[in-house]
C-alpha cells in the first residue's frame, strides 16, 4: 500500500482558513506532530517549532507524490477575532471549536510545510511531552489575615482637668526654636484634640486649672509661636534654600530656566522682547511648601478651639489676644498668598474669624478689617467658590458675628450690604440660603440695637435694592419691567406651590420679606415706592394654596407691626449748614406727607387679624398709653370679632385680658421678631416642604399671646365710649357664641366681661356720688339686655338636634317640646336672665328698680317675640317664665300682682293673659321654682299661693302642681313667723 501524503485545501480569502473536500466521507480525524512556534495563530500561518497537534474533522488521507497530504469534504471557516481568542482563553492540546461550517464552492489544495522526515509515522497528542509551563494564570488562596500591629493610644488620665502634664510635650514642640515642621504639624493637631476633648464650653473660665500650666508658664513664647507658625502661610517657599537631592534634579531645574532654543522657533519677533522664564521646583522645595501651608492649616484650626473657649482663651492677656487676631487677619487681608492651596487656607481663616467668640474689647479695634476680609470672601476674591469656600463663610460670618456682637458688628457690616444683596440671586442653592440667612441675623441684629443713623443707612440700602430698576429696552407689549429682579423673583416663588427646594419657593421668599421690613424700619411706611411693594407681595402670600405657608405669611406679617410702631429714623449728619437747613424743612414736609400715609396705612395694618395678628396688633397699641391708639385697639377687636372664628375668640380674649384686674405687663416689641424667622438655616429653609407646618407651628407659638397685653386701667374702663366700645365687642363674640340645650352657665368670657365692665363702672360711680351717671348706666344695661331679645338674627343654638338627649335640660319639662326655633329663643332667654342676674347683684337696689319695672313690662308686652306659640306649653315658654320670675324678684310684691292679674293692682296695669291652663301651670311652677329658698317677702308668697285660685287664672292643679304648691305654702309661713306674723 502507497504512503499516504496529507493534503489541505483551502480557499483564498482573508482572515480565514477553510478546507474543502469533494464527497464528504464518514467523519475521521488526522493527528500531525511538529515544532511550530507557540501560539494557534502562528501555526495556522505555518511557522515555528514545537509539537502541536493539528484536528482535521472530517478529513481522509489522500495519496500524493512526495509531502504527506489532506484532503477533506468541508470548509471550515474561523474568523480571526475567534482565532486569537481561541488562542488566548484554550490550551495547545485541546481542540478548537468552531462556530459554523461552510461549503466551498471550488476545489483548492494547499500543501503543508512540514519537517518531519518522510514516512515518519505521525505520534498520538496524548503520547507528546506536557509543556513545561501552562498559559493559564496560578489560582492564589489568600493566606489567612494576620493581625496587624496596631499603634498604641496615649493613656488618658482620670482627670485631664488636675493633670499638670497633658499638655506638656505638644507645648514644647511647638515653642521650641528648631523642629521639623511634621513634628510641629502633630504637635498641633495633638494639642487641639486633647483640648477640645478635655475643655467644654461652660467650663469655669476663672479657676485656675493645672492642666493649662505649661501654657501659662510660656504664655510668651507660646504666643510668638502661634504668630510664626501663622505667617508660615505669607512665606514664599523658594525664599528658603533647598539643596536639590540628586544632579538630575538640578539639571531639570537648568533645562526649565533655560529653555532650548533650537527645539522649536515660532513666529519672529522682535529681539528686545522679553522671554518668560519659567523656574521648577525640585521635590524637596515642593514638600516644603506643603508643610509650609499644612502647618498654618494646623494653627487655623488650634485657634479655632482656643477662640471659642473662655477657659482657654481667657489664658492670654488682652493685648496678646489682639496681637493673635491681628495676625489671623493678615491671611485674608492679604493679596494673594505664595503657599499651595491658598483657597483652603483662606477658607480656615474666615471659618476662625466666623466661629471665634473672643471678648467685645479684642474684636472693637478689629471690626473694620474683619468686615473687610468677610467682603473680600463674599466677593469672591479668596478663591472659587465649591462646595466649601470663602463666600458660604463669610455669609455665615455676617450672621453669627451680628447676631452674637450687635453693637459691633451691625455698624461695620452695614457697608457690606450691598455683596450680601448680590449673593440673593446667586448661581448656587448653598449661596441663595446662606445670604438670606446673613440678611436674616443682620435684620434681627440690627433691631436689637438702639436707634441711630447707622439704621438709616441701612434702610437706604434695603430701599435703593428693592426699588431700583436698571435701564432696558421696552418691550413690544409695551414699556419695560417697573419692579426690580428681587421684586419679580419674590412675586415669582410667591406662587410656587411646589418647589423642589426650599430655596426655590414660598419660604426663602418669606423670609426675606422679613428681613427687608426689619431692615426698612419706619421706611416701609414711608417710602412710596416700597409700601406698595409689600402690599402687594403680601396679598400673593394670602391666597397661596397651601395652608401652612399662609400660616408662615401671617407670622411674617407681624414685622409690618413692628415696623409701624418703631420711632421714626434718624437723619444722617450733614457738615454744610445751608443744605442742613434745607433738609430740615424737607424733612418737616416728608413727615407730615408720612403722617397722612400713616393713617391711611393703619387700616391695611389692621386688616389681617388670623392667626393672632390681632393680638400683636392690639398689644402694640396699648404699649403707649394714648387715647387714639386705645381707640385703634377697640377698632381692631370691632374687626376681629366681626370676622368670627379664631380672631372673634382672640377678641373676646382680649376684652378678657383688658377688663381683668391683672398685674401690668410689659410690652416687649421683640416678640414680634421670633429668632426662628430669621435664623432659618438650619430652620425653615432647611425644612422639608411637605412637613413645613411643623416647622411653623413653633414660630407662632412664640408671638405674644393675651396675656402679654396688659390691662386697662380702672380710669380707661370708666370713659362711657370705652365702655360702649368694648361692650360691641363683647356683642360681637355674643353674636358668634353657640350653646348647647342644656349648659348651666355661660362661658367664662362672655360672664366676666359683663361682670368686670359692670363692677368698674358703678364703684367709679358710686365713689363719685354720681347718681345719676349710676341711673343712666342701669337704664343703658336694660337696654343691651332688651336689644339681645330683640335681635332676630342671633343665633345662639349649636345647631345639634339634642332634643331627645339624655343632658338634663335647664329647665326642666315635662311636656313634649316643640321642634324647630323653640332652642333658638329658649337659649336666648337663659343667657338674657343669665345676665340679669349680675346686673341684680352689681348695681344697687334703689338704683335698679324703675330699670327692672320697665325691663318686666318688656317681657310681658314682647311675649309673643320671645316664644314660638304663646297657646304651647313649651321649653321657649318655660325659658320666657323662668326670665319673668327672676326679674319679678327685684320688683315690689305690686308689680307681681299685676303680671298674675290680681284684684287689687290697678286697670292699666293689670295684665289679662289668654294662657290655656297648661302654659298657667307652667308659668306657676316656674315662679315657684325660682322664688323657692329665695329672700322673698311673705306677702309676695302669699300673693303667688293664691294664684292658682284666682278667678280670672284658675286652673285645676295635679298631682306635681300640688305638692309645689304644698311645699311653698311650708316656706311662706316661715317666712311670716320670721317677720312676725303668727295667724
């Protein structure tokens, strides 16, 4: 048999290795041996060395001339990417898988190169030598974790305070004249953290602790160390010689100063102009500068704990706090700082500067150059601004240092308004919140301080931002915009109901309102241009959608009240005599217009009463004990209580507090500015929108309530428009009181008003001997009682149908009630009777008896008004009886006899009354019932056991009737035995 000879055939195309095959047979497989080089791809080109074994599916051998052949049936066609893979991701000796199989359309052979010797006889794979090293990765096990050597903390002691050491070692290291400025770093931060850890805030200044005694022992040294390490930041890091560590460096450091030349010529130019040199630093002068910047960055940071402790600040003398702070303040004064990362640095100078809380004596000599460095910070002159920077402190500077030292800082940082206004409508949400909560402080500030120019120039401020406009082009719809940018933006978020962030809705809005009309003062009233402004933004607060933000527009609403009753401004000093006296007949002309707007104003003032405007309203008023404002105040109450609800309870309240015999409060005008209002972050801009009432809710919880407006005197009581001013008020809250069947006393407001308005009166009276004042106030009693029957449209019932409920009613009846108005004028008749009732007791007898004749003769001529059917023996009829009887008790035993109709009162006096027998025993019994146990006489006794049997009111008496009748009968005969009659 012939020696086969292996014969491939392939196609010639790109990037593939087919075969092909005429007739396909049964599948076998031919396994060739050789050297070729590593790697499948290289062996598909047909080079290299190595023993590979080559896997021809579906292959015969087919016979040739000399090189061993193969010829196979398929094409088989692998693209490169798959090849290379391949070969990567699979070992030499395992077989390649193919993705698809195609066809060849034409016949090709190709020859192997092969350098096996002829008629050598091809070995198996599994009998070839493993390679010496596989093309896969060694699979690592992590060795098991071993404990790492973990460094050892410094033994704290027992008591840090009472320990003489604890402080030593970072002391030394930082007053010593040579270290390592790493070793000074440490120092620091070691000494910042054990005295932050050791010394808290309300730590006895005064007592000398052991533990600050290496401080004290080296006060100076320590203090000189503090301003060398701080002026480490000003020291320019080249200024310093650093040896280079190797040539190479300083052969970089040549090539940088000189540039070649040759490398490259631009454009000509001239040979005069200069050529920029640009000087490297070496790796050592590098880390100098870092530890340069890090260790001022250390001080920063001691100095911030050392300036917010009085225990450890309180270690240095005054002049040496001074020298410290002067100092501190170069790093932001300064025009640009040679150390790396200067923008942290002047970050960490204005944080220190914003948290420090040294003593009013340092700060007051420095508080012009800290208002400079803040403004520097504001505006953007100490870096760009990140996350963190410059300008987010300085804002916060403005508010805690004006809110913390008023009386220093409001004067310096008044200049530096006008950045804090351009910060408003900043670029970020950090600096929209941060420069309403500067503006905030500095408002509440401001007002806490005693009037002077100062607050004129900064309502000028305020005023010139709000109203000025810049020039612009009109509009095709017409002229251009009339509002300035804050005006529209506040319009703007007014209307947002729901904002993403608090910065950019309602609240943010708000609450510059608020800091505007503290900053406006008196202004806000004044200026014409401004008060239509916030009239304006205020109605677009009102009718916001969402109830908590009307809450929050009405809290502000009390900084329109403050702002009213605040003195007016002062005028700035002027040095030219002539344009002083110009001004002061200017200014006698502006105060009178401002007059006249004062009072046209008031009404818009006292037009928003809800959630306890009218309180702070009228407390503000009362404040000054004048006539006009007292009148204001009644006004205000007339106003509340017609609006019913909430502010018809705050009236009454108020007529409570008024009328009381309480100790005299004083007014405080700054709980109308609540701190909460103006502190809002964190606070109301930082609050989540939808949980905003919580945020509200405390806020007008602190306003001043009722009992913070203080109590009329006996004197302003006594002024009859004083007296008929509050008694409309009270009748408005009468006109709002609802009643349930069934109560046994009226509301406390309604009876102590009338009690204490009353006693006032007739005791002025009576001390003056004034008798007919007193008569005339008896006949104007008489009078409202009658006028609270009269009116139709009151209303006192609650409107719940408590008829068939178990509550025992007042009066008590038997018969079936008629349903509908009977509850309507019943109650009216018991809260009438129960007023009568304290007029009985309050004014005199002699006084009060032509009063209570014709106050009778009403009821009895108005009988058909006060019940529903005078036929009905109902509960209105019982009420209307009960009224009758309790009045009937002041009259004399005449007036009795002629409301039953006896025999011997006279014809146009006596009554003749069309009852059916029941409403006769039903007024019977009711007279009975009130006159029982009562300091009757016996012959007005007498006069009513005969009732019954009078010709012209006889009725038949049951069982009930009988038994009163009985029991009254017992009474009136000991009545007459007390009196003397024994028959």
């Amino acid at each position: 048999m012939e020696t086969p000879k292996s014969v491939m055939t392939t196609s010639k195309q790109p990037q593939a290795v087919q075969m092909s095959a005429v007739n396909p047979p049964a599948r076998t497989q031919c396994q060739h041996t050789e050297e070729p080089k590593k790697g499948l791809a290289a062996r598909l080109r047909g080079g290299g060395a190595g023993k590979v074994r080559y896997d021809y599916p579906y292959g015969v051998m087919l016979p040739t001339d000399d090189r061993p052949t193969y010829r196979t049936a398929s094409l088989v066609h692998w693209s490169a990417s798959f090849a290379s893979s391949a070969a990567r991701a699979e070992k030499e000796n395992r077989s390649s898988h193919f993705t698809h199989v195609a066809w060849s359309e034409r016949n090709e052979i190709h020859t192997l190169s092969a350098t096996l010797g002829r008629g050598k006889p091809l070995k198996s794979s599994g009998l070839r030598q493993q390679p010496g090293r596989s093309i896969l990765k060694k699979v690592q096990v992590p060795l098991p974790s071993m404990d790492e050597c973990q460094r050892e903390t410094t033994p704290e002691p027992s008591d840090p305070l009472v320990d003489l050491t604890y402080l030593e070692s970072s002391v030394k290291a930082i007053i010593a004249t040579e270290i390592v400025l790493k070793d000074l770093v440490e120092a620091y931060n070691t000494l910042t953290l054990r005295i932050r850890a050791c010394v808290a805030g309300n730590t006895d200044a005064d007592a000398s602790w052991p533990l600050f005694q290496p401080i004290r022992k080296n006060r100076e040294a320590f203090v000189d160390a503090l301003v060398r390490d701080l002026g480490r930041a000003l020291e320019k890091p080249l200024s310093q010689t650093v040896e280079p560590e190797s040539d190479e460096e300083c052969k970089m450091i040549e090539d940088v100063e000189e540039p070649c030349e040759d490398a490259f010529k631009g454009l000509p130019s001239p040979k005069e102009s200069p050529k920029k040199k640009r000087k490297g630093m070496s790796a050592e002068q590098v880390k100098h500068a870092r530890d340069l910047c890090t260790t001022c960055h250390a001080t920063l940071k001691f100095l911030s704990a050392v300036f917010t402790i009085p225990a450890v600040y309180r270690l240095f003398k005054e002049k040496q706090l001074r020298f410290v702070l002067t100092h501190v303040l170069a790093i932001p004064l300064a025009e640009a700082l040679p150390t790396p990362n200067a923008r942290k640095t002047y970050a960490l100078a204005i944080f220190l500067i914003q948290t420090q809380r040294l003593p009013d004596e340092v700060l007051e000599p420095a508080a012009n150059r800290i208002a400079y460095a803040i403004r520097r910070g504001i505006e953007g002159e100490l870096g760009k601004e990140g996350k963190k920077g410059s300008i987010n402190d300085g804002l916060k500077a403005v508010h805690d240092l004006a809110t913390t030292y008023p009386a220093i800082f409001v004067p310096a940082f008044t200049e530096l308004l006008p950045s804090v206004f351009a910060c408003l409508l900043g670029p970020t949400y950090a600096i929209r919140t941060q420069s309403c909560s500067a503006l905030g402080g500095f408002a509440i500030a401001s007002a806490s301080i005693p009037l002077s120019p100062v607050h004129t120039r900064i309502s000028a401020y305020t005023a010139l931002y709000l109203t000025d406009v810049p020039p612009g082009t009109p509009s095709k719809k017409g002229s251009p915009m009339d509002d300035s940018a804050i005006v529209r933006t506040l319009r703007m978020l007014l209307k947002t109901s729901d904002p993403v962030v608090a910065a950019q809705g309602p609240v943010w809005a708000l609450c510059l309102m608020a800091s505007f009309v503290v900053m406006l003062r008196k202004a806000v009233y004044s200026n014409a241009k401004v008060t239509p402004i916030f009239v304006a933004l205020f109605n677009v607060g009102l009718h916001h959608p969402k109830s908590s933000v009307r809450g929050l527009v009405t809290a502000v609403w009390r900084t329109m009240t403050w702002a009213y009753f605040t003195p007016p401004l002062m005028k700035l000093p002027s040095s030219d005599d002539e344009v002083e006296e110009e001004e002061d007949a200017e200014e006698d002309v502006d105060t009178q217009e401002a007059e006249t707007r004062y009072g046209k104003l008031w009404k818009v003032l006292s037009g928003v009463t809800e959630m306890g405007n009218g309180v702070s309203s009228v407390g503000a008023l009362l404040s000054t004990e004048t006539e006009d404002n007292l009148r204001r105040a009644v006004y205000v109450m007339k106003r509340m209580g017609r609006n019913g609800g909430a502010a018809c309870k705050d009236a009454m309240d108020l007529v409570c507090q008024l009328v009381s015999q309480g100790a005299e409060n004083e007014w405080e005008p700054m709980k109308l500015l609540p701190n909460a209002l103006f502190s809002t972050n964190p606070g109301l801009l930082t609050a989540e929108y939808n949980e905003l009432a919580q945020a509200v809710r405390p806020i007008l919880a602190r306003f001043p309530g009722v009992e913070d407006v203080r109590a009329l005197t006996d004197e302003e009581l006594s002024q009859p428009w004083v007296f008929m001013g509050l008694l409309n008020v009270w009748m408005e809250g009468l006109r709002n009181l609802r009643l349930f069947w069934g109560c046994k006393e009226l509301p406390e407001e309604i009876h102590e008003v009338w009690l204490r308005l009353l006693q006032v009166n007739v005791k002025t009276l009576t001390e003056a001997e004034n008798d007919a004042e007193l008569r005339r106030l008896a006949d104007g009693v008489v009078t409202v009682l009658c006028d609270i029957l009269d009116e139709e449209d009151l209303d006192l019932s609650s409107g719940v149908d408590d008829t068939n409920s178990n509550v025992l009613p007042t009066i008590p009846i038997e018969l079936q009630a008629s349903p509908g108005s009977w509850r309507k004028l019943a109650l009216k008749s018991f809260v009438v009777e129960q007023l009568w009732i304290v007029v009985r007791d309050t004014v005199p007898r002699d006084v009060l008896a032509e009063p209570t004749e014709m106050f009778l003769a009403y009821l009895i001529q108005h009988e058909p008004h006060l019940v529903p059917d005078v036929l009905q023996a109902d509960q209105a009829h019982a009420s209307w009886a009960q009224l009758c009887a309790t009045v009937a008790l002041t009259c004399e035993t005449a007036e009795v006899e002629a409301f039953f109709g006896g025999r011997r009162c006279s014809a146009d006096k006596k009554k003749s009354w069309e009852w059916v027998p029941a409403v006769r025993s039903q007024v019977w019994s009711q007279f009975i019932k009130v006159w029982d146990d009562r300091q009757v006489n016996w012959e007005s006794g007498v006069l009513l056991l005969a009732v019954p049997f009078s010709s012209s009111s006889s009725w038949e008496l049951d069982n009930e009737d009988l038994n009163s009748w009985d029991g009254y009968l017992r009474y009136t005969m000991d009545k007459a035995l007390d009196y003397g009659v024994d028959s």
